[in-house]
C-alpha cells in the first residue's frame, strides 16, 4: 500500500515556491507509482514527481498528488535480456529516485565514476537528467547523454521500456513482466528530457566511466586577455594547440576593479594518468576564501556575507575581486566525482539564477557579446545602488540528442548568472539579464529562472526544431494534461506546434 500523506507542506530547495499538497505520496515499488496514477485520473487530478527541489524554476511545482521518489533509489541488478555485444561493467541500473550523491558513492564502491556532473549533488537523477543538467566539457555529455534505457510509468499505470530504435535490449529475451518494451528513437530522445510531462519515471541505464582521476587548477587572468582565447577556442586545449584539456569553466568578476578590467578565474579539469598521491591541501579545497561563485559555502559564512550584502551592497565589487584572486595557483587532485563536485555548501543551495546556453557553431561568439552587454547592464546598475552577489560562470558541454536539450545538435557554452538569496533588486536585475541573453540568441535551461519565455511560446518553437515531434509523444501520454503542471501550462508546452502535430499523423 503505497504510503500517503494528506495537506503536506512542499518547497522548494531556495523556498521559491511552496505549496500544501492534498495527497503527498511516498511508493516503493514501480506498482505504487502505477497506483497513484490509475488514482490521480479517476478523480481528474494531476500528478507530478519531485526530487530534491532544486529547480529553481517552477518545473517540479506540483498540483495535487505528488509522487516523493525518495525511497527508489536503490542500484538494480542489470536485467539479462541486454544484447551481448552491448555488455558492459561501465552499465548500471539504477532507480530514479537515487540522489547523486549516493549514486557516486555506490558507484564508487564499484570502481566506477559519473562522466558529467552538475556542482552539487543533492538532486535525484530523474530530476537532472529530466530538466537537462549539464555540467561543464566540451566533449563531454551532458546528464541526459548517460541514458541507455529508462522505464517510465505513464497514463493508465502503464509501464515502458524505452530505448532508442537500436538498442541496448535484446527484443526476443526482454522478459520484464507487465513492462512494455518500445524501441524508438523519436520516443526515447522525447523522453531524456520530458520535464515530467510524460509520466514518473521509475529507472534508468546508464552507461559510465571506470574510476578516473583529475586535478582542478585554478588560473587568474583578466578579461582582456581571457577573452581571445574563447573566441579562437584556443582555451579547451594544452599550449600545444592540439591536447585536449577534459574540463574548463570560467569565473568572472562583472565588475570593473584592478586596472579597469575584469578579473577572471579559469577553472580546468585534466585527467591523471595514475592516482594522484595527495597531501594535506587536496584534501579540501579552501572553502573558507570561496565565498561566492560557483563554490563551497558553509551556513555560518553564507549568513554574515547575506547581512553584508543587504547593508553595505557597495562593498560587492571588490568582496568579489578579493573572493576570485583568492582562488588563483589553487589546485585540487581526487576520484573525478570528488573534483566535479564543488564542495559541502555549493552557493547554489544559497541562490538562484538564470542560465542560457550559445551555439558555438560555425565560431559564433554570441555568448561573448551577451556576456559584455551584461557588463554594461552591472555598470547601469551599479549607478543605480543595485548590485550582482556573485560571478557569472561560464561552462561549455557537447551536443545532445534529446529533443528539448538546449544543446540539441550542437556544442553550447552556458553563461549563468547566479543571485545569493535576498539581493536587493535581484528580480529586476536577472530578468534584464535574461532579455540580453535571449536578444544575443541564448536558449533557457528548464531548471533555472526562464519567467523571460512567458508568453513566447513561438520562441521555444524556434529555439528547438524537433518540438514537434517531442508534442507528439506528449499527446500520446499526456493529452489530459494530468502530467502537466503550472509550469508547462505557462510555457503552452504540448500544445505549441498543433499544426506540425497533425501533419505528422497524417
């Protein structure tokens, strides 16, 4: 009987939204989930699975029954129906409801590692991959491009194996009882990233990586001298031109401090051929000097710097030069989750932001232009007494194959503009952000601030050219809308491309 608490109290991670829920549900096994949906439609009633509630956005904001996948979140056996030439100890099984951060840790009992990751990794993996989490490599895929297999609950109860059209499954052994397999690429790149539109997703394949090692390296540049290296591209590889460097984000001050320029920290991950012997100062990094950005932050810390920034806002401009210089000659060796993951108190838990991903195609620089455009908004700002809390960061990842990725068929740099909690103006202020980033061609990410496609709906049209195909599969399992929620109503999200719809069913 799967466990049903009435008129619970929900939020989200930075208590954006919050709601009383009416039927806050907790299922163990994939049959509970069937239940609470077979539930949910004879009363007419939606129904949305949460994780962790660290979308910023309102994408997990749910109506009337909830679905906590909290206690699926063990590692499964993989099944014996997989084809034999794609056995592989690199795939596990697992449930949806695992967070990352015991995904690693039984992955690392395994000798196995995570390819990609986000900064923090308190989320479930059905709400990273479902929402396009990323983290940062140009060669490397994002959360979503992991998936081999996924086994969805949909309307009626109804449960699928979906895979793509060659799959990792054997049809003539696929002995799952009451699970329906389908082997479709249009379906399975609908559903890498359906934002829970298309039903509770109970468990994933995925294929990782055996256990590497990295070492993090932190450089200080300014922004004049940084920024011919992005253009030409020239910073994803060694001095050599030609060696590959796995990992690289940016760190910029966005405000104007030493010499009239930006400082910037460069932040790489190389591979290390063997495992690094540490010492003493790569047993953490120093949290202490890494109060904003994309970096650690304990509690105590977090509250003296928001108290900081309320009464002497000022003082941001060079607290952020000072926080970002201290960073420099840093370095950092571990397992590769150990150093993809940026510390005990991420800032992200502590903030909230807006983040656009830019085709880097062709040597578009558009990122470029909208980052030096939001310059000269910090600088208008700054006029006015309003201030940005923390850097602007900048990741890259490769391209993806699922429908409504923001990298779909295409390599992207991602410019995120993070607010710590309680900034005077920090509503106004990222929503002009977001006008700049969308202007300069940038596509939103799900998960993060988007209230800038309210209304837009032939922007989300443009932005992803398979929307069609992604509505046709959602009419198939969500024509009712009992997976849709207030924020795929705001964004018309099944309901954009009628005409394409049905000339795709003819």
């Amino acid at each position: 009987m799967v466990k049903v608490k009435k008129n619970r109290f929900w939020q989200n991670t930075i208590k954006k939204y919050r709601k009383i829920i009416p039927h806050y549900t907790i299922p163990e096994t994939i049959h509970d989930i069937a239940a609470v949906i077979l539930q949910a439609e004879k009363e007419n009633r939606r129904v949305k699975a949460v994780g962790s509630g660290h979308s910023f956005s309102d994408v997990a904001m749910p109506d009337h029954y909830l679905v906590d996948l909290r206690l699926l979140n063990k590692v499964l056996e993989l099944p014996n129906f997989i084809k034999e030439e794609k056995k592989d100890r690199t795939l596990v099984h697992v449930e949806a409801g695992i967070t990352i951060q015991k995904f690693n840790c039984e992955m690392d009992d395994r000798d196995l590692c995570i390819t990609n990751m986000g900064g923090i990794d308190e989320q479930t993996l059905a709400g990273a991959i479902s929402t396009g989490t990323h983290g940062t490599g140009i060669d490397l895929p994002s959360l979503p491009g992991l998936v081999q297999s996924m086994v969805l609950v949909t309307k009626n109860g109804k449960m699928l194996r979906i895979e793509p059209t060659n799959g990792i499954t054997d049809p003539a052994k696929h002995n799952e009882i009451a699970i329906e397999l389908r082997q479709d690429d249009d379906l399975f790149y609908s559903a890498l990233v359906n934002l829970g539109c298309f039903g509770i997703i109970y468990s994933y394949i995925l294929k990782i990586e055996e256990m590497y090692y990295l070492k993090e390296t932190k450089e200080c540049f300014k922004w004049k001298d940084i920024k011919p290296k992005l253009e030409d591209r020239s910073i994803f590889f060694e001095e050599d031109g030609t060696t590959p460097i796995r990992g690289v984000m940016v760190q910029i001050n966005p405000y104007k401090t030493d010499k009239d320029d930006h400082t910037v920290i460069v932040v790489k991950h190389r591979l290390l051929k063997s495992k690094p012997k540490r010492n003493i100062n790569d047993r953490k990094r120093n949290w202490l000097s890494s109060l904003f950005g994309n970096f650690p932050l304990v509690p105590f810390s977090f509250l003296v710097i928001s108290k900081k920034i309320v009464r002497k806002p000022s003082k941001l401009p060079s607290l952020l030069d000072s926080s970002l210089k201290s960073l420099r000659d840093k370095s950092f060796e571990n397992k590769g989750y150990k150093v993809l993951y940026q510390g005990v108190e991420y800032l992200k838990v502590r903030a909230y932001d807006s983040e656009f991903a830019f085709d880097l195609a062709f040597g578009k620089n558009n990122f470029i232009a909208a980052i030096e455009r939001m310059f000269e908004l910090v600088e208008y700002n700054q006029a006015r007494g309003f201030y940005q809390s923390s850097p602007m960061g900048i990741r890259f990842v490769n391209r993806s194959k699922a429908y409504l990725s923001p990298e779909y068929a295409k390599q992207v740099a991602y410019i995120d503009v993070p607010f710590v909690c309680g900034t005077p103006g920090s509503d106004d202020f990222l929503y002009d952000y977001q006008k700049i980033m969308l202007d300069k061609g940038g596509i939103p990410h799900w998960g993060k601030i988007n209230s800038i496609l309210n209304g837009k709906p032939e922007v989300i049209k443009e932005y992803y050219p398979e929307l069609p195909k992604w509505e046709k599969v959602f009419k198939e399992f969500n024509e009712n809308k009992t997976f849709s929620n207030q924020f795929s109503d705001r964004l018309k999200l099944g309901f954009i491309c009628v005409e394409e719809m049905s000339d795709l069913e003819v």
